[in-house]
C-alpha cells in the first residue's frame, strides 16, 4: 500500500496521479503534524493507528511551510524503512541523476544530466534543475523555478515562483529567494537578487 502522509496541495497533486495510475493509496494524518484541516472530501486516517506491513510506503507530503516538520516526519518514516521518494510520470529525470530519499517531484519539472537532489526536498510543477547542479536536504523549489548549471543550494532553501539561480552560483546560507527573483550569486557568496 502507497500511503500519503499530510491532506494538503501536494497530497492532492500525488493522488491524482496515483488513481491515474491505478494505484490503491491512503491518506495519513496525526495529531502532531497535520497540513490542514480542510481534507477536500478525501479520506483520512490517523497514522497511529495503522499496522504497516512488508511492502507498504509512505510518501512524504508536508509541504514548504515547515520543512522542519517535513524532515522529522521523513526521519520518522525512514527508521521503519518505508519512507519513499515520489517522481511524477510527467517529470523527466536525466541519466547520472542522484535523487535523495523522501524528496517529491512533480509534474513538468526537468532535472538535467549528473544534478544531485538532496533528501526530503520538493520539487513543485515545472522546475528545472540544469547539468550537474546540486540541491541541499529539504529545500523547496516552487513552480517555475530554474537552478542554473554547477549551482550549489544550501539545506533548507526556499526558491520561489519563477526564480532564477545563474549558473555557477553557491548559495552559501539558506535564503529564502523572492519570486520572481533572478539571483546573481557573488565569488564572496553574497546573493544580488533582482526582481523581474
């Protein structure tokens, strides 16, 4: 069985594509970590009250808001062994790419030859991720976003809508970037972002 931990956009984004696919999945919340209280109609179950079995996995879904919440729960997930990635069918993934474990990509996103995704990160609809760049663990790309070629993105990163990083760019602390932001990142590390 797939299970989907977190009722919120990109629960709902990974489900429709998992019932277009055929595939059975369930919903799980907690009382600690929950993305929202409106389910939309779907069915949720609380998480505690599941037995996992052999075979079952769990697709970390708590989104950007708190990717601290996101890495506790994938921790949780991954010392039972049943914390899995999630690769929408309509992302394209190149040859030599390392995608670290519990990160999600969605639809229309593009990661390019040799890049490095780190663990727990969410890529959203339509990132691109150019050759041999590297993304830090439960960093957040929103739809749109483009990392440029050799790039370096720190841990815990957020890029938002239409961001560009230029190539070559390392991002040295873990800024939030506007969006719409075209970043220019310094030899010193410092970030020039300008607005479009």
């Amino acid at each position: 069985m797939i299970f989907l931990f977190g009722a919120n956009a990109l629960a709902l984004s990974i489900s429709t594509e998992l019932e277009n696919a055929g595939e059975q999945y369930e919903i799980l919340i907690d009382e600690e970590y929950f993305s929202t209280d409106r389910y939309e109609g779907l069915k949720v179950s609380i998480s505690q009250k599941i037995n996992f079995r052999s075979g079952d996995k769990i697709i970390n879904c708590i989104g950007y808001g708190n990717m601290h919440a996101r890495q506790n729960i994938s921790n949780r997930y991954k010392s039972l062994g049943i914390l899995t990635s999630y690769i929408s069918p309509k992302a394209t993934v190149g040859p030599k790419v390392h995608i670290g474990i519990g990160t999600v990509i969605l639809g229309g996103s593009y990661i390019e030859r040799g890049s490095k995704v780190g663990d727990g990160c969410i890529l959203w609809h339509r990132s691109h991720v150019c050759h041999d760049a590297e993304i830090g663990s439960f960093s957040f790309l929103a739809a749109g976003s483009i990392i440029g070629g050799y790039s370096k993105i720190p841990c815990f990163s957020k890029l938002g809508f239409n961001s560009v990083i230029q190539e070559k760019s390392d991002l040295s602390m873990n800024s939030p970037i506007n969006p719409g932001a075209l970043a220019f990142v310094k030899r010193d590390g410092s970030i020039n972002a300008m607005k479009k």
